[in-house]
C-alpha cells in the first residue's frame, strides 16, 4: 500500500492578513504557501505551519460563490461565532513554558494548562474565534 499522510488542515478565518500576522508573530509559525487564484474569484491559499514539522494550516477565508454559495458560507459564519467551527491540537514538550510564551507574545488563552485524566491542557483562541487546545497527553 502507497503511503498516506496528512498534508494541510483547514481553518476558517474572518481575515487571511490577520490571521497570517497571529500564526507567525504570536505563534511562530513559518508560511507555507500564499497564492491567489484569479480563476476563482481572488480566492487565495494561505498556509503556515510549525517549523520542521510537515503538517501546515490552511488559513481559509470563508469564500462566496463561486467556491461555495450564500447559505453555506452564513452557517459557516454562524458556527464560527460559537467558536465550533472546528479544533486545532497542539503539543509541546513543556506546556507550561509554551504556554508563558505565547501569552508573553499577545495570545490570550480562556483556560490555562492543568493535569487532566489524558494529560496536561490547555485553550486558547484566535483572532477569528476558533478555539485551540494546547497540550500534552500522557504518554
């Protein structure tokens, strides 16, 4: 069997700029890809990812017709306004030190890491709402 892997996760963003501006000052992350499409209405991929990691975050803009019609791109709207429009995991070796880090550089986290039953946790979210678990599970 040929070999499988994850390339890009997505994750709606109200602003690709600010969104960009988040995942590279505050987090660190380094930018992937960053390309316009003409041919669908100026619909751009933007993706950041980790460094010396492969996997990279598509940020996506909630786009319009063409890409998808009005009533899909309101619900999308909608669940990103709950923070439930989908969850991002993240890991570091030591939580507590990533944790002073990113909240030293801007990010403003809703629960800050405790031991859990699966591990130490963490939530932070972003500029669009979206909701980011940071963390370590026991091994």
């Amino acid at each position: 069997m040929a070999k499988v892997s994850v390339a890009n996760a997505q994750l709606w963003v109200h602003d690709q700029d600010e969104a960009l501006a988040f995942w590279t000052e505050k987090v660190g992350f380094e930018v992937r890809q960053d390309i316009t499409m003409e041919e669908l209405g100026g619909f751009r991929w933007l993706s950041v990812g980790a460094p010396g990691q492969d996997l990279s975050i598509a940020l996506m803009a909630i786009p319009g017709p063409p890409v998808i019609d009005d009533a899909t791109k309101k619900q999308v709207e909608e669940l990103m306004a709950k923070g439930w429009a989908g969850t991002v995991f993240l890991t570091a070796d030591d939580v507590q030190a990533a944790y002073e880090e990113l909240k030293a550089n801007g990010v403003e986290f809703t629960e800050a890491p405790s031991e859990r039953p699966y591990g130490i946790d963490s939530e932070f979210r972003d500029p669009s709402g979206n909701k980011f678990r940071l963390g370590k599970p026991t091994v």
